[in-house]
C-alpha cells in the first residue's frame, strides 16, 4: 500500500488544530494509523482511505492536539497502515514539524520575511516581537534554514511565528 502525505510538509509550523492530508490506499478500503509525537507524550488514532477498488483515495482528517503533554516545539506526524498477518507498522511515512504554540505563546499564524544585507536575527526579533532577546523563537520556527544563529544570508526566507 503507498501512502503520500501532502500535508503537513516537513517543517512547516502548525498550530493546536493539525489538518493531515494525503493519498493512500492500494486495496478496496484500508485502515490507514496516525501517530502525532515528540518523544514525550503521544496522540494517535486512525482512518481509511482507498477508492473502493483497490486503487488510492484521497484523506484529510484534523487532529487537535491542546490535550497532549507536549514539551518540545518539534513534533512528528506518523501515517502508517498495520499488517493484518502481525500488527507490524507498514509503509510509515514521518513528517518533522514545528509546533507553532510551543514557539509563541497564543500562536496564530506567521508572515515570511525576506533577509536583507546586514539583517541580524536580534533585529528581526526586535522588529516582529519588540525585543531583540526572542531571536531564539525564529530559530525555532526555522530548523530548516537556520542552521547557525549567526548566520543568516540574504534572500533567504524565514517564517516569524506571531500570536
């Protein structure tokens, strides 16, 4: 059985409310599993999918996650389909994302800002948060690209998490 996962994508922030999204499918109608961790704790349930003829279906399913005892800003989203034979997990396919609410408090959304020549992480914390010393918040929110907190380079495009 495949399963394409099209949403989340790695590292895109999300919030309380995660939509999971994708095809999957490969049999008439499939008991596809989600597991949504960051070591911690763990929330998980299920679904099916698949077109009724053996081919693939599309799915998309919302899971809220304010209960979980979640302590790090870096979750995995899990879709997996279980063996009938064995109960062994099959096909898994695993998203990193970054869990907006654990970045900022109240987490909205965020609004991508463009680096410029000479731009410091502390200004562009200062400019979106009123304070320089939330720089962390960005390299939170940007596992992807920033890499160095002291480095940044032009034209690179980073998400600022707002609440």
């Amino acid at each position: 059985m495949i399963i394409d996962m099209q949403q989340p994508r790695p590292y895109d922030i999300v919030g309380n409310q995660i939509q999971i999204a994708g095809m999957a499918g490969g049999a008439f109608e499939a008991n596809f599993n989600y597991r949504i961790t960051e070591g911690h704790d763990e929330l998980t349930g299920n679904f099916m999918a698949g077109d009724g003829g053996g081919g693939h279906g599309q799915f998309q399913l919302t899971v809220d996650v304010s209960g979980a005892g979640f302590m790090l800003n870096r979750i995995f989203i899990q879709v997996f389909h279980a063996s009938a034979k064995d109960g062994a997990e099959l096909d898994s396919v695993f998203v990193p994302v970054v869990l907006g609410p654990k970045v900022v408090p109240g987490y909205t959304g965020y609004v991508e800002h463009t680096v410029v020549g000479g731009e410091t992480l502390w200004g562009i914390a200062a400019r979106y948060y009123g304070s320089g010393t939330f720089y962390y918040r960005l390299v939170a929110a940007n596992p992807a690209i920033i890499i160095n907190p002291n480095v940044i380079h032009p034209g690179e495009v980073i998400k600022v998490p707002r609440a």
